[in-house]
C-alpha cells in the first residue's frame, strides 16, 4: 500500500493526495510566489527546511511571523533540528507541524506529509498556496473536517539526496528509523501515520536488494572474507529479517484501517521471507478470515500453531475458523434448499 503522495497535472496547476492520522487529504496546489533566489536546487530526502505554515482566514488574509532579519532564525533553526525536539503528531490535526510559527521539517520522516510534498518543488524563500479536502473514504469527521486554505512557506534548508544517491549504510539507517518511528506512531494510535513509515521504509529497502545478492555472492566466492566497505551492506539474513516484520508491521496497519485485502497481500509477503515468523501467519490468518477465505486462514492458523504449539492465540483462531464454516455452511444449505423448493 502506497500512502506517500501521488501527484498529477501540468505546470502549476498540480494535486495529489497526502496521508494524515484519520485518513488520506486530497490536496491541490493553488500557486506558488516565487522568490528572487537563484537556487535551482529544492528540498531533497534528509534535508531540514525552516519552514512557516499557517491557515488562510475566509477574506484570504493571513498572518506571517517573518524570520529574523538576514534569515539568522532560519539558520539556527535549521542547525538545532532534532528528533528529541520534533512536533508532537496530534490524531485531531491534519497539519502535524506547529502552525504560525517558524519551525524545521526533515524531509523524508514523514512529520507532515502535506507540508513534504509541498517542499519537494520548493526553493528558498517561496511561498506555496494550497486547499486541502478530506477524501470521502477517510476517517473524518462531515462537521469538523471542512476544506481549507493553506500556505506554505520555505526560508532555509540544508543540502540533501535523492534516494538513489544513498549509500547502502545510509539507507539503512533511514529503513530502521522509519520502522522505529511507525512503532511510535502506531502504540499512540496514529495507525495511518504507523502504515505511512513502514511503506516509506520499504520503499527504501527494496533497492538494496541488489547490492544484498551481490555481497552474498561475493562472500561465497571468498569463503565468507568481506571488504570493509562490503560489511555495510546487511546480509541475505538482515534483509530478510527487516523487510518482514516491515510487511507484518503493516499488515496489522490494514487490518486496523479495514483493509484486509491488503493486509493478506503484505502478511504474506512476510511469511514468505520469514517463514518462522508467528506474528505475521496470525495476521495471515486475520485478514483471510476477514474476506472469508476459510481454508486459507485455517492453514494460517495452522502454521502459527506449528511454531508456537502452546499458542491459546492459535487454538481460539481456529475455533473461530470453525465456527464460521458452520455459519457459512448453514447460509448455504439454506440457499439451496429454497432454490429447490
């Protein structure tokens, strides 16, 4: 499931739509006040933007705390970004930054996956105008969840890299602190935010892929001697490891958001690299009963209770499987009998 922001359209004239913590914004891109930089280069993954958001009143005014004179508060803002001082996400919001106020965004964490996407074709000193609407399937509320008006504006930001750019260390310091940050998000309840990190992480893990295959390779013909610079890409065994509980991380994402469809497709992709993974054969399991795939979810359950054989989780899952083929069974005969009689 990709939560990250698609964008569509020609020119200025740009919409896409960005996750939130109750579900996904379609956001539409108004204009955007270029400044008089000279900067080519915009926002990149990794770079920490000084960055102002605030809401447009109905007569379209607003009001904008400028930076200190000379962008000194830019800078400094920018220079002490940190994880520890980073705006806590709140599941009532659709803006995860502090509004009206100067504040830095690191792109690629996915804080605030509007305010990101609007950074992504920013330069120094721009001024973005977008509206913002809820999408009819997310989990909104029709009294409080209105459409608004919002402008973005970028002061400062440090140098940073397209993905491909990354070297293997690099990426996979990224894929561990997304993984990390969707843990966060997900025990404080924010399971959109949750799904949002796991899908960025594996977005970037699934291109080492190769860089994994060749290292195998070359241990094999080396009989295990490595390189310095060969020991920064994680093994075969690692690879596998992260990108499963990634794909069972998220998969218990879509099953919270009702997407069990989605959540079979991730749950088995986590049990085909680790089959010994108990978590994500129950989550297997889960999302096969929920679309009524009875003799798929029994196998599941079936597995799981093979690695755990004292698995109570196990045994009530298949008592439930049972349960539903008697149900499903009665519904049927009783069909059948009326198309007969």
């Amino acid at each position: 499931m990709s939560l990250g922001s698609r964008k569509h359209g020609n020119g200025e004239d740009i919409s896409w739509v960005s996750v939130c913590p109750r579900g996904f914004w379609r956001v539409q891109q108004k204009q955007i006040h270029k400044s008089t930089s000279r900067m080519h280069q915009c926002p990149r993954l990794g770079s920490v933007c000084q960055v102002h958001v605030h809401i447009q009143t109905e007569t379209g005014a607003d009001h904008c705390v400028a930076p200190d004179e000379g962008g000194q508060r830019c800078a400094q803002s920018v220079d002490g970004h940190s994880e520890d001082s980073a705006f806590t996400r709140c599941l009532s919001a659709v803006l995860q930054v502090p509004l009206s106020e100067w504040t830095t965004v690191r792109m690629g964490e996915g804080q605030c996956d509007i305010t990101e996407a609007c950074l992504e074709r920013m330069n120094c000193g721009d001024k973005c105008e977008i509206h913002l609407s809820p999408l009819v399937n997310s989990e909104v509320n029709a009294e409080t969840d209105q459409p608004f008006n919002v402008t973005v504006e970028l002061g400062t930001f440090t140098p940073g890299k397209e993905s491909w750019e990354l070297s293997c260390e690099e990426k996979m310091d990224w894929v561990k602190s997304l993984k990390n940050r969707g843990t966060v998000w997900f025990r404080s309840g924010d399971v959109w935010g949750a799904a949002d990190s796991y899908s960025r992480a594996l977005k970037l893990l699934i291109p080492l892929y190769g860089h994994v295959k060749v290292a195998k390779t070359l241990e094999q013909a080396s009989e295990g001697l490595q390189s310095p610079s060969e020991n920064l890409v994680p093994s075969a065994k690692e690879y596998n490891t992260i990108k499963a509980e990634l794909h069972s991380n998220l998969s218990l994402c879509q099953l919270k958001l009702k997407q069990p469809e989605r959540a079979k497709a991730s749950a088995s992709k986590a049990t085909e690299l680790d089959p010994g993974g108990a978590k994500a054969w129950y989550r297997l399991g889960q999302a096969c009963l929920m679309v009524s795939e009875l003799e798929e979810a029994k196998g599941a359950f079936k597995k799981l209770l093979e690695i755990q054989p004292d698995s109570s989780v196990a045994i009530k899952a298949l008592k439930d499987v049972a349960i539903k083929e008697k149900e499903t069974n009665k519904a049927l005969a009783h069909r059948l009998s009326k198309m007969f009689s």
